[in-house]
C-alpha cells in the first residue's frame, strides 16, 4: 500500500487561503492557511506526517481549523 494513499486530493484556493483536503473518503476543509504550509504539505515526504503534524486540529481547535478561523464568504453556504 502506498505510504500516502489516505490523502487523495488537496486543493487549495491561495487568494482566499483555503483548502480543502481529502482524507481517504471524506474531505475536510481548512481555513487561513498560507501558502507556504500547503505547498510544504504538497512536496513532504509523507504526507501523513506532515498533516498529521502542521495542519491537523485537536478536534475543536487547530492552526487552521474553520470553527475558529473565518470561512471565506465564497465558500459559506
């Protein structure tokens, strides 16, 4: 099995600094995220790692959780 296989897509919207990541069946969304972390996350060795570690919240709360950082108006339902 390929080491990076639970991540199957990220997208990133840079002007509004949002993305979007697909963890194995079910996409997650991140707010206020620079550049320079998802171009980091994009070229890590491990994926995995890298999110797990940079990215990932506690569950109410991260670096770029939506809960607690602004939903760019583009993106809110």
């Amino acid at each position: 099995m390929h080491e990076n296989s639970d991540i199957a897509r990220i997208c990133y919207d840079k002007k509004e600094r949002y993305m979007v990541i697909k963890l194995n069946k079910t996409y997650y969304h991140y707010c206020e995220i620079d550049a320079a972390t998802v171009t980091s996350l994009q070229n890590a060795r491990s994926k995995r790692d890298y999110f797990q570690t940079n990215i990932r919240g506690s569950g109410s709360d991260g670096p770029f959780d939506c809960r607690t950082h602004p939903i760019p108006k583009k993106y809110k339902n």
